[in-house]
C-alpha cells in the first residue's frame, strides 16, 4: 500500500509539475508540441513494452477491428486533450487548465450518470452543484463558457469513458493510441519544417524529444500504482495533481487570481470536500 501511495504521488507530481517541462519549449507552439509528444511517446513506449516482454500482445489488438475503432476515438480525444493543456500553460492560462483537472472527477461522475445511467449518492449531487455554482459564476464573469477548463475536463472524462469500452493495459492503449497518432504528427513535422526542431537551439531539441518520457513515465508510475493501491486510495490522492498545477500557475508563473475566480475554485474544493469526506466514511465502515 505504502509504495503504490508513492508511486501515485510521483505520477500525480509529475503531472502536476509537468507545465514547468512543457513552457522551456518556448517560442514552440502547442499544436507543434503535441505532434512531437505523439512521435517521440511511440518509440519509447515500444522500446519500455519489449523490455517486460508485452509488446507482441500490444500489436496483436492491430487485427481486431473493433479496438483499433476504440483506440481512434480515444486517440483523437487525447490529442485534443493535450492540445487543451499544453495550449493554456504556453498561453499564461494554466490556473484554468489546473481547474479542468479539478473538475474532471465531477465531470466524470455526470458522464457515468448519463452514459453509463450510474445512480449517485448525496455527497455526489451537492458536488456536482456547488461545481455547476462556480461554472456559472466564470460565465458571467467571462460572458462566455470558461473552454480552457471545460476542455480540459470534458476531453478527458470522454476519453476515460471511451478507454473503458476495450480492455487493454494503461500502457499497451498509450502505445496504440501514440501509434495511430504517429503518422498524423509526422506529417505535420515534415509540413511544418520541424516543428520546432533544430530551430530554437539544443535545449529545446532535448525538450521536444524528451516528451515521450514525460509522457509516459508518470503513467507508467499511475499503472504500477493502481496495482498496489485500492481505487478509492488514488482518488483522494489524485488531486495532488491539479493543486500543484495551480501552485505552479500562481507562484511561478505568476497568474493573477481575481475574486470570481477564487470563489469558483471555492466551490468546486467544497464539492470535492463532501466527496472525499463521503469516500472516507466508506472506507472506514467497509473497514469496521
């Protein structure tokens, strides 16, 4: 138990202080980044599947129609997903980014109401309304949907949801996910001369290669965790995550907070107060 909490934590961390990685590829682009993250996360993963032997389990799921279906709908998503987020932090939005990753256990908890037709309990409907609260107070103060949070949050609670209709390994679906995006993100490299490569000097070269790493070692981390910890453990720890993203976006970025935007944040903390107090008393009766 002890060493999955820590394996989670160093995954949620990574995530968390992932922004810091991404802007050192300044002046680079977002799209352009997410290209070399989809081609540089495929070898990578390749090479770390061949080393534990699961490789040629992985390539087997290229003959089933239906997965490779599944894993082009959740391959797509995950672009737009990074796309979001790597757009905010090289845009001075990330404390909006951190938001998405706040909502995004609400925003799952109303796609399993509406696709799956999952029953939830009080705590889960007080949080899906204080969280509804703060959204709308970010539309009137925006006049106009907070997208960067939404997009964030939406993009990957769908991709979660679509990941769930095929079985396969945490790994093993980054790998074929990266594989269908691999042709897409050359192309776009060879159109846009590089992308970024070879032009802003040596340590931006090292940032753009070294995106597969950091794509998929905090993952990996989150999957050997998984194995170790209950469920319900790594979601009360999950919000390490976006809170050091907004600790990052506040005090080292240095994004402006203004008062709406407190509160909203207010809000969804409070929801997510009652969720994790409701998980915790679950735990503690399934324990008595």
């Amino acid at each position: 138990m002890n060493k999955g909490l820590l394996l989670a934590t160093t995954a949620y961390l990574i995530w968390g202080f992932a922004a810091l990685y991404w802007v050192q590829a300044d002046p680079v682009g977002a799209a352009d980044l997410v290209a070399h993250r989809a081609l540089w996360s495929l070898p990578f993963v390749a090479l770390c599947l061949l080393w534990v032997g699961h490789l040629r389990a992985a390539l087997s799921h290229l003959a089933n129609p239906r997965t490779m279906l599944i894993v082009c709908c959740a391959a797509a998503l995950q672009a737009i997903n990074w796309g979001v987020f790597l757009w905010a932090v090289t845009n001075e939005r990330a404390t909006e980014a951190s938001l998405g990753y706040f909502l995004l256990p609400l925003i799952n908890v109303v796609i399993g109401i509406v696709l799956f037709k999952e029953s939830i309990g009080r705590a889960q409907q007080i949080a899906i309304a204080f969280a509804a609260i703060g959204m709308l107070l970010l539309i009137v103060e925006n006049r106009g949907l907070p997208w960067v949070a939404l997009g964030v949050a939406v993009s990957f609670g769908i991709y979660g949801a679509v990941r769930k209709a095929v079985a396969l390994e945490a790994v093993e679906g980054l790998f074929l996910e990266t594989l269908v995006m691999a042709p897409f993100a050359l192309v776009w490299i060879i159109l846009e001369r590089g992308a970024g490569l070879g032009r802003y000097g040596l340590k931006v070269d090292l940032i753009l290669i070294g995106a597969g790493v950091m794509t998929a070692v905090p993952l990996m981390c989150y999957v050997a965790a998984s194995r170790l910890t209950a469920l319900s453990a790594l979601g009360l720890v999950f919000y390490i995550g976006p809170s050091t993203q907004l600790l990052v976006a506040i005090c080292i970025f240095g994004e402006p907070m203004n008062p709406v935007q407190l509160a909203s944040f207010a809000l969804v903390w409070l929801g997510l107060g009652f969720v994790a107090a409701d998980t915790l008393r679950r735990l503690r009766s399934v324990r008595g």
